[in-house]
C-alpha cells in the first residue's frame, strides 16, 4: 500500500503535500536528546500535542 500524504496549509496561506514520514520529521523536528521520537504508529498524537496549528495544520489527505 502506498504511504498516505497530507494537504497542509501554513499560516501564510500557502499549501504543501507532506508524505507520512515528511509529517513524522516535523513532529520529530528540533527536540532533545531525551526525546523519545514519535513513529509513523503513533504520530497523530505528536502532531495534535507538539504542532503549533497556527503555523501549520491538515486541510486534506490523499493517496499517490
């Protein structure tokens, strides 16, 4: 099965497909050496704890 990829839309307006580990990278992004990095089995609860959804937020999803 093919992996799925996200419509994101950034405060600016602009939107960009992000593929499942391109969203897991961002959750992952910038942390410390004590963090315990977020997967692609657990990343909806990163994203809806650590993603400012100001700057960034899921608009759509689709299959390539």
């Amino acid at each position: 099965m093919t992996e799925p990829h996200y419509v994101v839309k950034f405060a600016d307006g602009q939107k960009a497909v992000w593929s499942l580990t391109q969203m897991v990278a961002e959750i992952n992004r910038d942390r410390s050496d004590d963090w315990e990095p977020y997967t692609k089995d657990d990343w909806t609860e990163g994203w809806t704890h650590f993603i400012n959804h100001d700057e960034v937020r899921i608009v759509g999803f689709h299959l390539r």
